[in-house]
C-alpha cells in the first residue's frame, strides 16, 4: 500500500473550491477532492502548529502529552520516566512508527521538526529531508524534493510519505513573478464591513489586531513584500485575503505536479492521498489577522479530503472528528498490523491506549459519524478551551494574549462562520451545557492521563508567565498603545496583567 499525506501549513477548508469557496484557489486539490470523500467538520484538538502536530502524531491530547505551547515546559512533551525503554513512545506508537509496522517505507519532506525544535516529530520516519529554512521555504523547493523522492521510490510497492507545504502561512512568501492573481477578482465572501473594522481597530488590541497585523509593530519586513502590516480598510482586508488565496493557490499549483507525478507512474488510482493541515487562520474571524491565536472555529477548523481506492468517491462526511483520530483510523483501515515487539513486552498487543476513535466506517461508506460533540484547545498564544457542538462553539478564555478578549463568547458558526457577534448573554443555558461538556472533559482526561500525570499544561502555561507568543511584551506594547492613541486599551491591559506588567521587557 502506497499512502501520501499532504500536510498544508495554515489552510482554512472555506478557501478550498471543494469546500464551496468561489475563487479558483485550488483545482488540484479539487480534482483530487472528487474522487474523495470530504469530511465537513474535521478539528485540530490543540491548536497552533506545535500541539496539532504533536496531537496527529501520537493521537493523544496535548493536556496527556503535556505538549500544548511554542515555549517553555509545555512545547516539549512529558518524559516517559522509568518505562521508558530503548525507544520512547515517537519510535514505537506514533503514525509514522505504525505505518512502518505495517511494512511501508516511512519519509517525511518537512522543516517542522527543525523550526520547532520537535525532534520526537521525526520519530518512526525511515527517512527525513528538511529543506533548511525553518518554514520559510516556498513550495517548488518542497515539491522538487518529493518529486525525486517519488522517481527514486517508483519501484516500492509500499511506502507513507509525507509532504508538507507552508505557503498559505505568514509571511506569504509566494515568488513575485506570480504576480497577485486574486486583485481584480471579488472577494467569495464579502463579510468585513468598515464597522467590525473600525471595532477592531479601536476594541481590539494584541498582536496580529488589525494596527498590528505583523505581531505588537507594524514593521515591513522587505524580504516578504506580500505580507501587509496593518488593515486599515476594506481594501487592506480584500488585499490581506488576496495574498492568502495567493498562498493557496501556489501550494495547489506545486501539488498538482505529485499528482501528475503519480499518474505518470501509472499508480495514481492505488495510492491513498490524505489532505489536511495543521490548522486554520483568522482572517479578521475574533479581531485577529494573518494568525492563528484562537481556540476558535476559524483557527480549529481543517480540511480532511481520503482518496482510498476502493471507497466511495466524490462524496462527504459529516460528523464530528479530531486529528487525533487519523492514526486509530489508518490501523482501522489496514487492519492486521503486528504488535511492536521488544523485550519488555514479546507476544503483547499495543499496550497504548490513544485518544483517537477510528472513523473508518465514515471512509467505507461516505455516511456521517463522530462524536457527539469536541474540546479544542490553544496555549501558545492565549490560553482557552472551546466546545464545538451543535451549530454552536463555545469559547473560555483563561489568558486573553493581550487581546481583552471576554472570559466567555458563544458562536453559531452555522449562521455566523465568521464568528462576528457573541452571543453568549442571550443564551446562557446553550453556554451552560457547554460548560457542562467541558467541565467533563477535562476531569475525564486528567483522571485518565496515561502519562499517569493529573497536572492540566494549561495552568502550567498561566503559571510560567502566560501564553508563548505574549510573554514579556504588555510593558512595551502598552506603551506603544498610548504613542498612537489608545491608551484607554492600555489602562485596561495593565489592570487585567499586573503581575505580567512587571516582568515585561
């Protein structure tokens, strides 16, 4: 069996014309969609890049792995102790170390592991190329790598490859001779008005707010001239979302040649092809741009597309699923994939409990399955938990990364994708019964941590000084605040932080 996961950095579904978006982003990964099935409701459960990868990975949560931050104690995951054996649970039990149980050649075309420092990432991979530039490469250079990786492997009859493109991430590093293909076409959905913008501009602060969309200045990097630095109007909006499609549309553009690469090799319609990412974006979703900071729908929110030979093409799948599912669900489907032996543990099955619950049957037969409801979560640039039930999510923010983000907000992202207006005050007892769900999950899975910790990395962000990507700069942000007129959003960061205020730079 021959199996390519296609790994987008940064990719919202809502901009994929498989998803219904009208712009032409993606007729590769269409093409492939169609012969597909499509999930609607596919989730990182820890959001940003670190803790999503980490949770694919093991196909556990970051509050077992302890892996849920960029920084500090919980960007790496717990250590194993005195069980741990002559390899630790990455060599063993993650996707990779699974597929290569199961007889294939496992490689990976990523920088991840280096950017991050997350070398348990390359855990169970064969082989690994890391093209050098921290995520800063461009999708020809990743593609060239898998395109001689494919030719040299032609004649393996079984191999797990995965490739990842960054593109659609800040900073847009699309190569100027493409030009800007999106400037004279509309926008899919025209939902930015100048009044969310100016509330943003005046109620929302933080890195990546609309004044500082590059992180707490709005600084022009000049080898990055498609990145815009703050979002002034609707024009800015259309021009932000513009080089975002731009991103889209050049990693389909370099997807499309693996493709044709398979077709060319005669083996296109036997190789399994997976397509999702990391996680989403916010694109003005919450009054945050170019990023994803939020434990919000926009940021949690992945596409999921299964080309598998044999199973139903051109259909979806709803139902909800997290990325820790993929790896109980590639053994599903396999089937018959031998014990990890050492020895410790001869003759015995996977002693390995993950969080994931296969949705193999949803691949089989295109019907909807899944959970009845998920808890997402995001410690690397706030700190908060959301359930996403229902039509609904409900968002608890314990830190709000200098965003004055309200403790809780409540979005029907049926009716409000966007997630526009909270309407939690008007619905207490849908925010109720969130809780309730959340409240539940946590006690749940700290009572049944199978790392045998009760400790939530949660509390453990709050209490090394805050979320990563926030930490030691309110003192000079707010000065900046009141350099450009906002000093009443300054007061109101240094009341809520004053602990923080003091150990700033």
């Amino acid at each position: 069996m021959r199996i390519l996961y296609v790994d987008i950095d940064t990719i919202r579904p809502d901009h994929l014309g498989c998803y219904g978006y009208k712009r032409s982003t993606s007729p590769n990964i269409d093409s492939v969609a169609a012969e597909s099935v499509r999930f609607t409701d596919f989730y990182c459960s820890d959001a940003p890049c670190l803790p999503s990868r980490a949770a694919l990975m093991t196909g556990r949560f970051g509050i077992h792995t302890g892996c849920v931050g960029h920084g500090g104690v919980n960007a790496e995951m717990r250590w194993e102790g005195r069980d741990r054996g002559m390899a630790d649970f990455n060599g063993r039990y993650n996707l990779p170390a699974v597929m290569r149980r199961a007889g294939m050649k496992t490689a990976s075309i990523s920088s991840f592991a280096d950017r991050h420092a997350a070398w348990w990432f390359n855990g169970g991979f064969d082989e690994t190329y890391n093209i050098g530039k921290r995520g800063l490469e461009s999708g020809d250079e990743v593609i060239a790598v898998a395109l001689d990786w494919l030719d040299r492997k032609k004649e393996t009859k079984d191999w797990f490859l995965h490739v990842h493109v960054w593109d659609p991430h800040i900073p847009y590093r699309t190569p100027e001779k493409y030009g800007r293909p999106f400037a004279n076409v509309p926008l899919s959905d025209p939902w930015m008005t100048e009044e969310i913008l100016n509330d943003h501009r005046t109620k929302k602060p933080g890195a990546h707010s609309a004044c500082e969309v590059n992180g707490y200045a709005p600084a022009k990097d000049a080898a990055h001239p498609r990145q815009i630095t703050e979002i002034r109007n609707t024009a800015d909006f259309k021009a932000m979302i513009d080089e975002y499609d731009t991103g889209v549309w050049y990693a389909d553009m370099n997807l499309g040649l693996m493709f044709n690469k398979l077709k060319d090799q005669g083996i296109y319609d036997d190789v399994v092809i997976i397509i999702s990412g990391d996680h989403g974006e916010c694109l003005g979703e919450m009054g945050s741009y170019c990023e994803h900071g939020e434990a919000d729908y926009a940021t949690t929110h992945i596409p999921l597309i299964i080309k598998w030979p044999g199973c139903p093409k051109n259909k979806v799948s709803g139902g909800f699923h997290y990325n820790v599912d993929l790896l109980p669900t590639l053994m599903d489907m396999i089937g018959n994939i031998p014990p990890f032996r050492c020895n410790r543990v001869v003759g015995k099955p996977n002693p390995v409990r993950y969080d994931g619950e296969s949705f193999a049957d949803c691949i089989r037969t295109a019907k909807d399955g899944g959970r009845d409801f998920l808890v997402v979560s995001q410690c690397a640039h706030v700190c908060q938990r959301s359930v996403r039930f229902g039509d609904w999510i409900y968002i608890r923010t314990y830190h709000d990364g200098y965003h004055l983000t309200e403790d809780e907000e409540l979005f029907n992202v049926k009716e409000d994708p966007h997630e526009k207006k909270n309407v939690a005050e008007e619905n207490p007892e849908i925010c109720w019964h969130a809780a309730w769900y959340l409240e539940h999950w946590v006690s749940d899975n700290l009572l049944n941590n199978i790392d045998s910790s009760h400790e939530d990395p949660l509390w453990s962000v709050i209490a090394e000084g805050g979320p990563f990507h926030c930490r030691g700069y309110l003192k000079n942000y707010c000065t900046r605040l009141e350099e450009t007129g906002r000093s009443g959003l300054a007061a109101e960061l240094k009341k809520r932080h004053p602990e923080e205020l003091k150990e700033s730079y």
